[in-house]
C-alpha cells in the first residue's frame, strides 16, 4: 500500500559562475556522482535524483518551483560543492514547500596534502559555502535538517535516510483525508482538538460520517465476499472452535468479515488513508469493529478508537515513516502498570484494536464480551508483541499549538501467560526509568493514545515536527524532570511569540 520508491528527493548544488567552465563541469560531476551514492544506499528508502547545479537566483527560484509542483518530488538536499552566495537564494527560499535538508559534505574525504593547491581549494569549498548557506536559512527562520559528514559515511546516510522517512510521512498527509465515523467519546479531552487548525497546519482532512452511512455499505456485502475472507481467516490465524463453521459463534465471525468488507469499501470509495470510530455510536451495526480495525491497520490505514483522529493521522504518517522496514507502527495504548520496584512494566493495550503487524508469532482469533458498548461480542485478534527497542509517540493540541510528544521505550517479552485477558497487548519499560518516564509524559500533556513503533527513531519524529512546525518533546535515556519540566516552561515562552 506503501511504496517509498516512487517517491524523489532532488539532490541540488549550488556554485556560481565566478569558477568558469571547467570548475563547473567537475561539480557537476562530483554532484552525480554523490547523488547516485546516495541513491544507491539501502539507508535511504527513496530515489535521490541528481538536479543540474544552480549557479543564479532564476536558476535557483526555477528548482524550487518545480520542486513544489512535481509530486513524487517530497523534498530537497541542498549542497555548496563551491561558495554560493546566499543572496540567490533567498527567492527560491521563500516559495519553498517541500522539507529542506542541508547536506554539509566535500567530494574529496581527505585533504591531499602532498598536492593540495589553489586549484583544489578553489573547488573544493564545502567547508565555508555551506556556511554562507546555513546562515540565509537561519536568517530566513526556515526549518531544516543539517547533516554533516562525508558522503560515503554511513551515519551520512542514516540521518539523510531519517529525514527521508519523515518527508514522505508529511507528503503523505498533504491532502489525505481522514474519515471520523461517529463523535468524540462522550466528556473526553485528550482525543478532541482543532480539526481546521490541523487542516491548515499539517495538510490532512478530518470529516465526520454517520454511522449509518457506513452501516448502508456494509449491508451491500455479498455472502461470496464473507465466505471468501472467512477463508482467509482460516489461513491466517488460529481460530477459536467456538469461530469455526458449524461453531456457536461462526455467525460471529461472519458479521465480522461482514463489518470489515464494508469498511475497506467504504474507506477505498471515499479514497480516505485512515479512520476512527466509538463505541459510543454503533446505531446499526452488531459490534464494535475488532478484527477489521486491526487487518486495516496492517494493511496501512490510520486509526484510533474514541474519536481520536489526530492519533489516527500520526498512525498512517507512521506507517509511512516505517514503510519497508521490519517490524510495525500501530495505535495503542497505556493500559496498566506494574509497580513491582525490582521490575517495573508498563502494559500496553486496547479493548481490541491492536495492530497485527506487532504480532510475535500467529495470532489467534477469538471473541470474548467486550464488556461496555451494549453491543454483540466482538471478534478479535489475540498476540503477544516480542522486546526489543521502541517508543510511543502521541500528538496533542495544546490551544495554541499542536505538540508532538516521544517516549523511548524497552519492550519486553511476556514473563507469564496471560490466559484471561483477551486482547493483543505488549510490555515495555519507559526510558529513562517508569517513575521519571510517566511522570515527564503527564508534565508533558501526553494522551492516553499513541502510536508504538518497532523501528522509527525518535530522530525522525523530531525531523517530522520540524517539516509541520511544530514543537516536539522527547523522553529518552538522557530526561531529567527538573531539566523537562524548565524545556516546557521555555516552550510555552517560545510559543507566546506565534
């Protein structure tokens, strides 16, 4: 669903025409031939394409301006091979729309001492061009990342790789187009917010439906369709023997499929990249969608339960961030802790929609009461989520701006079974430590909600808040609440002036 390979970043130099030809012609050179190193590295998840060197202001402004309207164009990589004079390029600067990373390298690695001569300096002035460069867009109070190192460093193209993910999460939310089925769960803070606010700052739709106009698309499935994706159950995960045909609850199982067939359809038709529903407002419908909430999910779609749209969004921009990488993104939720001081865990978990692409090992598809909502006993899949490094991140609508909020976290495995509780669910262990950890996300105005990721980095979340503007937060192995507690002070400072 999620092909990061049709999608560019133009990598473009800038020089002027002080050198001459033959200065000229070997940046040129130069400049294809780190593009195409960099194009070719396995870091970074989309096409590099090498752009004719800028040497005017037109030149400059023309780049920029097709940039803008070339749609599998999701970002810039700027790069001073020779001194630049920024002058030029304040124009292109200014009509710029797509994220900007600064590439701060040299051609040559090393110095070539027994040889160095003006000639090589003359060429080679990486060192001060991109200063005279990063200096305009300080100037300008343009967000942008930097990146420094030579063009075959690893770490090079691991933070350019970061910064590419991030892009193509924010070229994916221009213009989508999320479908709320249903209000807000009824009295609940956290998952409301400014949905024109969003629209003008992040780029994404927000529109609310009537359960029964889904409910209409659901009754139009055919017996074919049901039976069809009953099999692929079958095929997929261990049902339960209450779920199998001839079962008492395989008509369980059939409304499922049933509500699941309905909503992809509907999503498709309405060409929408994610959703959120509420038990609240089910009018119509047999039970709460479990099982077709979490198949969406894997299958790229944003959501989040109660209403909350702004967690859907960051699903589907997560999603997109972690397209191709192993392991999944995925809504969820702090659920309970375990406050034994020798080993203190979190739980995290919904009442039913966990994302699959979490999964350690087969799920199992069962249906247990859910318990609230007055409706039909829902289908579900059932999974423990393997350890290993991750972390929550939530966005919240603080009034006068939107705040994106991280917390690194350790997953665990399991240490006992867990033979009553009939939801996906995983472990994890905040960083720095549980005490400090939670207590900095609730300084911080963190929601119940969040996105789990498996394999982004917080890096990339904060170069995702620096292309949307907006502030971002990160609790990690280094927080200190005296120290974040002042970080949010300043933030709210900062914030007064915008």
């Amino acid at each position: 669903m999620i092909n990061l390979k049709e999608l560019e970043v133009w990598f473009v130099t800038g020089s002027q025409h002080l050198y001459g030809e033959e200065t000229l012609n070997q940046v040129a050179q130069h400049s294809q031939q780190i593009a195409a190193a960099l194009d070719g590295s396995a870091q970074i998840p989309v096409k590099v394409v090498f752009k004719p060197t800028v040497k005017t202001t037109e030149e400059i402004y023309a780049i920029c301006q097709e940039a803008n309207q070339a749609k599998s164009c999701i970002g810039i990589i700027a790069w001073m091979h020779t001194f630049s004079p920024a002058k030029m390029w304040i124009g292109g600067l200014k009509i710029l729309q797509k994220p900007l990373l600064h590439l701060h390298t040299q051609f040559n690695r090393d110095i070539p001492w027994a040889t160095i001569d003006m000639d090589f300096m003359n060429l080679n002035q990486s060192a001060h061009g991109d200063r005279e460069f990063g200096f305009m867009v300080s100037r300008m109070r343009l967000n942008r990342k930097v990146v420094v190192g030579h063009f075959q460093d690893g770490e090079v193209h691991a933070g350019i790789g970061s910064w590419a993910r991030a892009a193509a999460g924010w070229n994916d939310w221009q213009g989508a187009k999320f479908v709320r089925f249903g209000d807000n769960m009824r009295f609940v803070a956290v998952t409301e917010g400014d949905k024109v606010e969003a629209e003008m700052k992040f780029g994404f739709s927000v529109n609310t439906y009537g359960i029964g106009d889904l409910v209409q698309v659901i009754n139009q499935t055919s017996d074919a369709a049901i039976n069809q994706l009953i099999q692929e159950y079958n095929d997929t995960y261990t049902l339960a023997e209450s779920l199998r045909k001839g079962g008492a609850q395989f008509s369980s199982l059939k409304e499922a499929a049933k509500i699941e067939i309905g909503l992809r359809t509907f999503l498709q038709q309405g060409n929408f990249k994610g959703f959120s529903d509420t038990f609240e407002d089910l009018h119509g419908m047999a039970q709460l969608p479990g099982i077709a909430a979490q198949r969406l999910m894997a299958q790229g779609y944003g959501f989040a339960g109660e209403g909350d749209w702004k967690t859907a969004a960051l699903v589907r921009a997560m999603k997109t961030m972690g397209s191709g990488l192993p392991g999944g993104n995925a809504f969820m939720e702090d659920y309970t802790y375990h406050f034994d001081p020798a080993n203190p865990l979190v739980l995290g978990s919904h009442m039913l929609e966990v994302d699959p692409s979490l999964a350690n090992g087969k799920p199992t598809c069962e249906v247990h009461p859910l318990g609230i909502g007055g409706k039909a006993d829902p289908v579900r899949l059932v999974f423990n989520v393997a350890g290993g490094p991750a972390l929550n991140a939530s966005l919240v609508d603080m009034g006068n701006r939107f705040r994106l909020l991280v917390n690194e976290v350790e997953a665990v495995a399991p240490e006992h079974d867990l033979p009553n509780l009939p939801v996906a669910r995983v472990l994890w262990k905040p960083l720095p430590n549980m005490k400090t950890g939670c207590a900095a996300w609730i300084y911080a105005g963190g929601a119940h909600h969040t996105c789990f990721s498996q394999n982004l980095s917080s890096e990339t979340l904060q170069d995702f808040a620096d292309m949307a503007g907006i502030e971002c937060i990160t609790i990690d192995a280094d927080t200190k609440l005296r120290q974040l507690r002042n970080e949010l002070r300043w933030s709210e400072a900062a914030y007064r002036q915008f």
